[in-house]
C-alpha cells in the first residue's frame, strides 16, 4: 500500500492509497462531520460513492491519525457524460472554457475531520491524488465563498472557471475552478469542504 508522511503537517498523520469502495462507510462519516450532512443524506452520497468506485481511472487516498480515518479525497478522469459534468457544461461553455471538461482529472470529494484542518492534511490529500492521476490539469467546485477552501485551492493554483453555478437540490452556489498540474506551492491546511458537488 502506497503510504507517506503529511510533509510539514500533523505529526502522526499519514496519506495512504484506500479501496474507495471498502472505505466508503468511514468515508462518509468524515464527510458527515466535515461538511455537514444529515443521516439521510450520507445514504444517498454512499451508493454515489459506490458507483464512483467502479469508475474507470477513480482514484482515492484516506488520511490516518490515531488508528483512524481523518480524511480523505477522491477523484477519476473527467468525462461529459458525468451527472456533475452535465450541470457544470453550460456555465464552463458560457465563459469560453468548455475545454476544461476533457483531458481533466476532476477532484470529486475532498474532506477532513475539523480537528484536522489547518495542519496540512488537505493540502497533502489533494497533492497526493492529483500527483497520482497522470493528468496535466485537475477540475473541481467549491462553495462559492470565501472559505479556507478557496484559499487553499488558489494558493494550489487553481482559479475561477465559472461562479454561482447551481447544481440540483441544494441551495448553496458553487464555483467551479481549474489548476494545471503539478500544483503548486502552498501552506496552510486542508479544509473539509472541497468538492462537494461533484458527487451524483
């Protein structure tokens, strides 16, 4: 099993490759914690989560401090014909970026325990995943706001491709921003709420 260290981070925590499908479970109880969910809906994100796991290319990475899950981040080759690629087209095409949706690894969750961010636990989870895609540029959405998040994935590299975009029962707006890799230089920590909506 892949395995390493949180470079300049949480003593203690390490990043190691997951079977998405196997971990799903504690995945999303990270996921609940981190971004808020309520009972009924980590069962509709679980079988989301089961699909996604039998994706070509999908990729995960779990974080592990204290003999348990603190985080973790997946994501898979982008392809058109994705439930979030469909949603996101039209705002991507409207402001002249419609070619972020081929040949993009798209960052589908991100989330850490809150304990745990701010030390560098997402910073080490999406550098770990997007490193191991084999892909030149990496698509994800986040909140529309001024969150940690944002910070985070600006401070990466990546920017705004389009805003205030709406995806189907929620309320929240979100932004969806693209990086080339490898991603850049940053400090700081990992925040839970990366990408959210990329998960139908």
């Amino acid at each position: 099993m892949e395995r390493q260290g949180v470079q300049g981070g949480v003593s203690g925590v390490v990043i190691e490759a997951i079977d998405l499908a196997a971990w799903a479970p504690q995945a999303l109880d990270v996921q609940a914690v981190a971004f808020g969910l309520t009972p009924e809906e980590v069962m509709v994100r679980l079988h989301i989560v089961g699909r996604h796991a039998q994706q070509p290319g999908v990729i995960a990475f779990g974080a592990f401090g204290g003999g348990r899950l603190v985080g973790f981040g997946y994501g898979m080759p982008n392809r058109r014909e994705h439930w979030w690629s469909t949603v996101i087209e039209p705002y991507l095409v409207a402001r002249g970026h419609g070619d972020w949706l081929d040949d993009v690894f798209a960052v589908t969750e991100l989330h850490v325990l809150p304990e745990f961010q701010g030390r560098g636990v997402g910073s080490a989870l999406i550098r770990t995943l997007t490193g191991r895609s084999g892909m030149d540029r990496s698509i994800l959405s986040a909140i529309d706001a001024e969150t940690p998040a944002r910070r985070l994935y600006r401070a990466l590299g990546y920017r705004d491709l389009a805003r205030a975009v709406h995806f189907p029962n929620t309320e929240r707006r979100y932004a969806v921003m693209g990086a080339p890799l490898p991603l850049r230089g940053a400090g700081g920590g990992g925040p839970a709420q990366s990408a959210p909506a990329n998960s139908r």
